[in-house]
C-alpha cells in the first residue's frame, strides 16, 4: 500500500486505523475502543486500556529474546568515552532505579523532574518513572535556575534526579548549584533529590534530602512495570508559549505508544535490530520522542549522543558515529548542519567515513533551507527528509513516510499529512484558502493518538492557546500553504514564538526579563534571520526618562540578566538602547515590521502606524548590531 492509500484508509476508518497500529503494543488490558469523544472538544485515547510504557520499550524486548542486543549506545567525545548498555542490562538498571525510587515513596502519579545532561542515565531515570507509572517532566540543562523554579513549582515534584554536571565544549555546566538555587527560589520543595555524581565534578549533597545515585539503590528491591490507564500522563514537557510562564504539554500514555511506534516503520523506516540516531537533546521533545521512546519501543538501538556537531572534536563526528555504529536512520536540525558545512563546505570529512548502512537523513525543528538541504543530499548521498512536528503533537505532523513509500522530495516542504492529521490551511475567518495561498495552519480536530489532550493543570488555557481561534481546530501557530499536490509548505509563526537553533523561544518571557531591569522602561525582543542558528534574538530598550546610565552598561546587565533568568539557551547576545519603539496608533509594537527591516527584506509603512520616524532611528539602531545593512 502506498501513502495515498494508507492516508485514505485513515480517512475512511480512524478508529479501525488506531485500533490496528495499537496491534504493536503489549497491553496488560487491551483497549476496546480507540477515540474517546465524551468530553469533546477534549478528546482521549485507548482509555479503557491498561499498560506500562516501560514494559513495551523495555522488558518485552528481552522476553522476545533481544536481551543481549544493545539498546542503548553512549557516543560522548566531550568525555572522550563511548559504552553501550544491552536491553537485559537496561531492565535490570532501570528496575532498580524504579524500585530505589519507590522505597522513598514515588508512586504512581507523583511527579519527577530530571535536570540531567546526554548520558544513558537520563533516559533511565525516564523509564524508571515509566515503570512506576510517575509523570516525568524533563528539564534541558541550558536553562537557568530561575526556569527550573518555576517548573518546580507547576508540577510539585515529590523527586528531582538530577546530574552532578554536564560538559559543554568551553565549560562544565554546575547542575547541582543551579538545581540548588532553583530548589531555593521554588515555593514547592521536593522530598528528595537522586545526584548522579560524574567525575568530571562530583557534587556536595545536601544531608537529609540528597541521595546518591547508586548509594540509594543498595539492597533495594527491583520494582515490576505498574500498568496504567491509556490516558494516565506519561509525562510533561514544558514549551514556550507567547508569555513567561511555559506551557506544560502533557503526553498520554497508550497513544504515545501506539503513535511512535507506527512511525519508527512508517516514517523512519526501521526495524527491530536497527540502529538509529536522534542528534538532539533528552531536554526536547525530539530527544523524549526519537532518543528515547520511539527507538526502544520498536526494539531498535537508540545513540545517546554528548557532543556537538562541530569542534568534538570535528565537524566528521556525526559521519563517523554513523559509520561505525551503523546507524540506518538519522535525524537532526538544519542548524546542525549548517554548522558542518560551514566548517566543511566540500563535505571532505564526510569522505573518511563508510555511510553505506544509512538510508535517510531527517531534519525537523525549524525550517530546513535549501541550501543545507542540497548540501546534505550532495554529500551524504542519501534522501534529505524533513519533516514538521511540535512538542504538542509528540511525533510528525507531516513527513515523507519512508517507510510506506518514497514520495518525491519538494525541496523546502516537508512533504505531506500523516494519518491523523487532517491538516488544513486557514483564512483569519476561519476559511480554508487555496492551494499555494498563505493562511494559518491548523489541524482538524480530534488530534491523533500520542498529542497533547491538554496542558498540566491548565485545561482554560488549553482551551484558549490552541481551540478557540477556530473552532473545531487546534491552532499550530505556524502559518504556511499547501500545494496542489498537498506537500505542506511552513514559513513562519504566527506568535512571538522564535526559533534558535531548533529551539523553540518565547520573545514574550524575553521581554519580562528585561523589563524586570531596573533602567529599563520598555522593551521589545524580535528574532532577526541568523545564517547559522536560523533565528538570533535582538533587544529594543528605552530607559526611563531621566535614566544616566551608560546605554552600553544596560545592555550588557541585561545579556547578563537573561543569562541568569532564562539560560544560557536563549543566546541573548544583541541589544540597544532606543529612544522610543514605533507602535501602532493603539500602542501594539510593531515587532513584524521590525524584524523585516532587520532582515533587509521588503517592507510597506503600517497603514495604523503612529509615528513613521521612529522606524528610520530603529534602522540605524539595527545598523549599529550590523543588521539592516541594505
Ligand atoms: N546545558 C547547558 N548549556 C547549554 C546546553 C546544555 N545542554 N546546550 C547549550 N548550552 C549553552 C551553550 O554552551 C551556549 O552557551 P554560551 O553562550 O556560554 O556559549 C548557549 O547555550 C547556546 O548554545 P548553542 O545553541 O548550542 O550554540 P553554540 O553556538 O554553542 O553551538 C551549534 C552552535 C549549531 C553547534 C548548536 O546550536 C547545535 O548543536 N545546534 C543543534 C541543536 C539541536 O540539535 N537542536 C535540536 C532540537 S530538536
Ligand atoms: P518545538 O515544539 O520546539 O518542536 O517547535 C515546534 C516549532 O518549530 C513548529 O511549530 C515550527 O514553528 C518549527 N518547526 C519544527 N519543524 C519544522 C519544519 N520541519 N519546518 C519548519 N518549521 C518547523
């Protein structure tokens, strides 16, 4: 069958559909029905099922006899070290960790951040919580203390597991004091916290409330996978919406297994025994998705990568991780890429590496540009797939499904709908527009199994941020066209979303940050086109009247501020002192118009501008950071 077929079988019959993808997963209770409607525009998943995401990417794969497989393999040449871990040895890991969790009390429910660098750790403390049915909210480690707070306390975690360290290329990344700090700021204070203590810095525990790693397991018994109800949370992961406070996307149980487990076949074109790589970060959906779950649900071998594409030490790392553990998928963002080649630019390191295992090349994250494309597709001579997803569906949107059929490759689509997607583009009325005409994209409902049914403790906001816009949809917040062929086309967001180096970034929270400056009187952040990360955040900043202070001196407190508030992952680095910010006659900033000119691209004045001279003393300002050039 072909995708056409497959998408239209989808179509005709969801329910037979999910129903038969759920023939891929081990449940303690099989679920009779696939679609739970009842409290619809809300909608549910397989939620008279029983069953434990640890068992299905664990233990069956060693009672099918895959026990001696590797499931998991640590690449980390910032460690200049590389291990693998069989599935036996991941059960036998990850049924201690769950049972030293469980005799401090973790239970079914109970929610347990993870603050650790790319280590194999990371993902067993993920499924140890799986297996004890606890929600698990995975915190990047480029995020600052402050960010952790507030997570702290959105989610009330009775643990937090947590690293002593991670390891960048020009620094150690000091968890625990950032932890600590966190802790202290958060008015939710954890039962306890699990350090796994690296060489590279071992940390001072905090008596009575931090336990060792591997000193809290001794003599504890291992615990068993605890079933839960298709619809219990998994976990949440927390993304960046259009103000301060990020939005916890909670993720379902069984359609979680049930979707990525379609998608490792069909998109990504594996099988069990392969071996496939998702170069991101355990921090990311991508990382909870495709290093974690997906490959070790399906039975595959997933690569812990800890590294960076350039400079550990080379810009050949990703080739020879490839080669030498014959990766057959892989996966990355264009930024990485371009990073490569612009340390490579004739693909001469690619040459060193045999790269005949793998199959296809995935890009996902931000907008895969052409150039990076024919770059990859020249070089590494395989098929360049890019594909769109987001933190709240947990799996691709849309993709060229490898795995069903090789459809065409439309340089800068990422090709068309997955079943369950009924994707359509929208006029601001609600309309659908036609083929090759911009609109918001947004999704029919109900979403299929594994996206988000709601928010962590936020169902009105839920219902605002993504329903009520049009009704009957969920709203991406991308905007884009679709073509005759229906090869989906994304351009841009259609909030104060950016996209730096795949990261997603709210320019909302940036703006809080600097308003919290004491000079600052009113501030506006854009993201201007950045060659290498796609997207680069600028400040705007007017002082308060009267303000002496040197502008020079305010902007680097506030690069500083950032740094501190949001972390070192908002790569805060540009901003200047204004005057004033041009505005609309009823006061809404103008940011669009700005982020055009900073980008040299063509521009109208505002019909509802206020003052049009303040955006030639906003170009010289741009000028000033080396923006605006033409
Ligand atoms: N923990 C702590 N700090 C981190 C971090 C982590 N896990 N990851 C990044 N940072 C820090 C970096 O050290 C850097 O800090 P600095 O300002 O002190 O230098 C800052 O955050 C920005 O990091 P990064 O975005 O990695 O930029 P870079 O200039 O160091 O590297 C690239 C550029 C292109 C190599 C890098 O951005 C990259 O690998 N991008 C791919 C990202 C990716 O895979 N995203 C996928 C999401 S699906
Ligand atoms: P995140 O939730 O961090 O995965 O970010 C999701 C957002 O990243 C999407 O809403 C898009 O704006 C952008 N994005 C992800 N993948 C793509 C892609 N393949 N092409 C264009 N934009 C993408």
């Amino acid at each position: 069958m072909g995708y056409r077929e497959v998408y239209e079988g989808w179509q005709a019959d969801p329910e037979r559909f999910w129903m038969e993808a759920a023939g891929g997963v081990d449940w303690v209770k099989a679920p009779t029905r696939a679609l739970n409607d009842s409290k619809a525009p809300l909608y549910e998943w397989f939620t008279d099922a029983q069953v434990n995401t640890c068992w299905n990417a664990v233990d069956r794969h060693v009672e099918a006899g895959r026990g001696a497989q590797l499931a998991i393999i640590h690449e980390s040449p910032v460690t200049h070290l590389k291990k693998g871990i069989t599935y036996k040895e991941l059960q036998s890991r990850v049924a201690s960790l769950a049972g030293a969790l469980r005799a401090k009390g973790v239970e079914k429910g109970d929610r347990v951040i993870i603050y650790m660098p790319m280590v194999p750790e990371a993902l067993e403390a993920m499924l140890a919580c799986a297996r004890l049915g606890a929600i698990h909210s995975v915190v990047f480690g480029g995020f600052a203390a402050n960010e952790l707070a507030v997570r702290i306390d959105d989610c009330t975690p009775k643990a937090i597991i947590a690293a002593s360290c991670g390891i960048e290329p020009n620094r150690i990344v000091h968890y625990k004091p950032l932890l600590d700090a966190a802790i202290d700021m958060a008015s939710h204070k954890p039962s306890f916290c699990v350090i796994l203590q690296r060489e590279q810095e071992v940390a001072k525990l905090i008596e009575g409330r931090d336990v060792a790693w591997h000193t809290f397991q001794y003599g504890v018994a291992p615990a068993e996978c605890v079933p839960v109800s298709g619809d219990h949370p998994a976990y949440i992961l927390y993304t960046s919406g259009t103000t301060g406070a990020p939005k916890g996307v909670v993720r379902p149980t069984a359609g979680h297994l049930v979707a990525l487990n379609w998608t490792m076949r069909a998109i990504y074109d594996c099988d069990p025994g392969d071996v496939f790589w998702a170069a991101s970060d355990v921090g990311w959906v991508v990382g909870h998705s495709y290093i974690c779950y997906a490959p070790l649900i399906a039975g595959c071998t997933t690569i812990v990568f800890e590294g960076k594409p350039v400079g550990t030490p080379d810009a050949g790392t990703f080739w020879r991780i490839i080669a030498e553990n014959k990766v057959k998928s892989f996966f990355t963002a264009p930024t990485a890429l371009r990073a490569i080649k612009r340390d490579d630019p004739e693909g001469a390191l690619v040459q060193d590496y045999n790269l005949k295992r793998l199959k296809a090349l995935y890009l996902a994250g931000e907008r895969a540009d052409p150039d990076t494309i024919l770059w990859a597709q020249r070089h590494v001579g395989v098929p360049v797939i890019d594909h769109w997803w987001q933190t709240e569906t947990g799996w691709a949107i849309a993709a060229n499904p490898m795995g069903i059929e090789a459809l065409p490759v439309k340089i800068g689509s990422p090709s068309v709908a997955m079943p369950g997607f009924d994707v359509q583009v929208l006029d601001e009325g609600g309309h659908p527009v036609a083929p090759g005409q911009l609109g918001a994209i947004a999704i029919k409902l109900p979403l299929p199994p594994g996206t988000l049914p709601t928010l962590w403790n936020a169902e009105e906001r839920f219902k605002k941020s993504y329903l009520s816009h049009f009704p009957g949809f969920y709203e991406t917040g991308d905007a884009g066209f679709v073509d005759e062929d229906g090869y989906l086309y994304i351009m841009a967001r259609t909030d104060d979303v950016i996209n730096v180096a795949g990261h997603r970034l709210s320019t909302g929270a940036m703006e809080e940050v600097l308003s919290g400056h004491k000079d600052v009187a009113e501030c506006a952040v854009i993201g201007v086109s950045d060659e290498l990360k796609g997207q680069s955040p600028v400040g705007f900043l007017c002082l308060n009247k009267g303000s002496a202070r040197a502008s020079a001196d305010v902007v680097k407190e506030c690069v500083q501020l950032m740094r501190e508030k949001i972390g070192p992952v908002a790569d805060f680095k540009r901003a200047v002192v204004v005057d004033r910010l041009p505005k609309t006659r009823s006061g809404k900033i103008l940011r669009a118009t700005m982020v055009k000119i900073a980008d040299n691209v063509e521009w109208k004045m505002p019909a509802t501008i206020d003052d049009p001279a303040i955006l030639d003393e906003i170009k010289v300002a741009l000028q000033t950071l080396g923006y605006a050039k033409g």
